[in-house]
C-alpha cells in the first residue's frame, strides 16, 4: 500500500469526523469556544473549513458535537421551553431528570461532567455552554435578563447534579422525580421569572 | 547516623503527625468515614492509637483534619448557628462567603474540592463531610429533618461554590455579598424550614 494510501481520509470517513472532533476539543479546551475558529481545526485536522461546515454545520453545532454529549440539549429542552416562562421550572425539570437518570444516557453524561471539572473545563462551560445552550434557552423562553437568570438556574441544577448523580449524597440520589420537581421546581422558578434583589 | 536514627519519630513531631494525617487521608478515601478506625490509621502510621488521639482527638476532628481545609468549618458555622433556625440562612451565606472569598483561604479550599470531586471523593462527603459537619449543624439550628433539609442545603451551596469559584461563571463570580445573600438566602431557608413535599 502507497504512503498517499494509508494516510488518505475519504471525506466523511469515520476517520475524518474523528480528526475533526479531536482538533476542535483540543482548540475549544485551550483557547475557550471565543477564541476558536473553524478554520484553525480544519487546519489542525488536515481538512478544508468547508468540509467542517458541511460535517457539523455551525461553530456553536461543532461545539456540542465535541462535547461528545449522548444528546443534544438544545433539541431536547426546545419542547420544555414551548409554554410560558412562568411555568417553565416544571417541564425543564422533568426534561433534565429523565434524560439524566435513563441508565443509557448517564455514563456518558458524568464522562462530560468530569471533563469539565479538570482544569480547562471552566472555559468550556463560560464561553461554550453557557453561551450556547443555557443562556439562548432563556432568550426562547422570554424571560428579562436571560444573561443573569440562567447562570442562576445552572448554579441550582450543577449542584442537584453533583449531589444526586456524581457525590450520590441521600436521600438526594433516590427521591423521585415529582419529589425532586417538587422541591426544586419553585427555586428553579424564582430564578427564571420571580424577583430578585439585584441591580 | 543509625536505621534507627534515621526511622525514629518524636512524639509531636511534624513527621508524626504528617504520617498520621497521610495514613487517614488513604483510610478515609478507601473505606470511607463508617468503614476507618482510628486503631488501623495508627497501624499504618507505625504509632499507637492513643497517640492519635493525643494529636487530633477525636475521629471527627481526625477527619476535618484530614481534610486539610485552611479553617474547621465546625467552628466557623457556630456562630453562625445561635440564633433562630428561622433566621439562619442569612447569617450562614455571610459566614460561608467571607471564608470563600477570602484570598488567602480560597486557593486551599478549591483544592479541597478538586479532591472530593476526584473518583473516590464521593465517599469523603457522603460518609464524611455530611455525617460529621454538615447534619450536625442542622441538629444544633434545631431544624427537623436535619437529615433532609441539609443535604438539600448542600446541594444549593455545592452549586454556588462550583458556579461562583471553580467555573467562575458571570455575573455570579462577581456579585456581592449582600446580592449573593438576596439570592440565595431565601432559597437556602426554604431548605432549612420550609415547607416541602417530601414524605
């Protein structure tokens, strides 16, 4: 086999996708998800800025692509975010438990909790998933001041996360969800529409 | 200089103490809090388990020291605990925050966490830090259902520290005191007796 054979990629080779993925987490990591441009990965990856497009669409795309998330948060928490955002607490609630509690999804889901917990990661959440998933979900929903309000809602639902599913502390890690939606749902509430004592 | 020379520890030394906390840490990640005893630490450090207790009373305060948190957490919430559980929530956040914004505190307890956040930290908190500070300073407000209502607690303020000092997540990282304790405060009272719709 030629030299120019065995390191070809096909465009759309597993291979290629995979080369793409690993240039983009190493950018997004080092120089946060501001600081990255498609074309630096396509460079990294050997491959051309458009074929990244075409492969994973836009940058913000790419960015939950590299998470390596089991789903996609902005398709999921689109049907959660469908009614008014003063009752909005309950459904994304439920969204968020059944998606971390399905014994398929949260492997995968603590794998990237970890990740983001390493040095490095704090970036990826400021400049990348804030930006992109959590702070646009409470632009859809309506809400003033999405830019505070849902910061505060991370700080509530990162804590149930590492409390129920990565410290496992009781009796946290088994109540049930109308349990759970019970006891957070007003707190999760007050942070997306309820008042609140800041400038 | 001699084996036995070189081997020899004073009581009190800095060596002592430094292989006794060393053997606890080792103990207390592996078995967690229930599953350690004082006698086995002292086997591993080569002293007596008397001497143990000499140095750092009892196996709670060995733990808290094991922790190797710039300041007992123990002590620090007392204060923050006489007055009415009605009331609590505020003077707690105060007490809580001025420990964690504190330059020359903060670097020592962000290593305290990416400890417990490490595999294994799990059991540090769940047999540990909960039984041993946390419940008890729910017992000591008087609250019911100390066993509920602080890990509840726990899991606002785990998300505050991880959003406001690891993330570092805006506007959250900046806001003042007084705006995290409007915030937050009635959040965490609801916690500590409000109601909720647990069983």
């Amino acid at each position: 086999m030629s030299t120019a054979q065995r390191r070809g990629r096909r465009p759309g080779s597993p291979d290629t996708r995979a080369a793409i993925l690993s240039a983009a987490r190493e950018h997004f990591a080092a120089a946060g998800f501001g600081g990255t441009t498609i074309r630096a990965i396509a460079a990294d990856a050997g491959v051309d800025a458009a074929l990244v497009h075409h492969y994973f669409g836009s940058k913000d795309d790419l960015f939950v692509a590299a998470l390596a998330l089991p789903v996609d948060p902005r398709e999921l928490l689109t049907t959660a975010t469908l009614g008014p955002a003063e009752q909005a607490a309950e459904p994304l609630l439920r969204t968020f438990l059944s998606v971390w509690d399905d014994p398929g999804l949260q492997p995968g889901l603590l794998a990237t909790v970890r990740r983001v917990l390493e040095p490095g990661g704090d970036k990826l959440i400021r400049e990348g998933f804030l930006p992109v998933v959590i702070i646009p979900m409470g632009e859809r929903l309506g809400v003033d001041r999405p830019d505070l309000r849902m910061p505060l809602v991370a700080s509530q639902v990162i804590g149930l996360i590492l409390a129920r599913y990565v410290l496992r502390i009781e009796p946290i890690a088994s109540l049930g969800t109308d349990e759970l939606v019970g006891i957070y749902g007003p707190v999760v509430q007050r942070y997306l529409t309820g008042d609140l004592p800041v400038q």
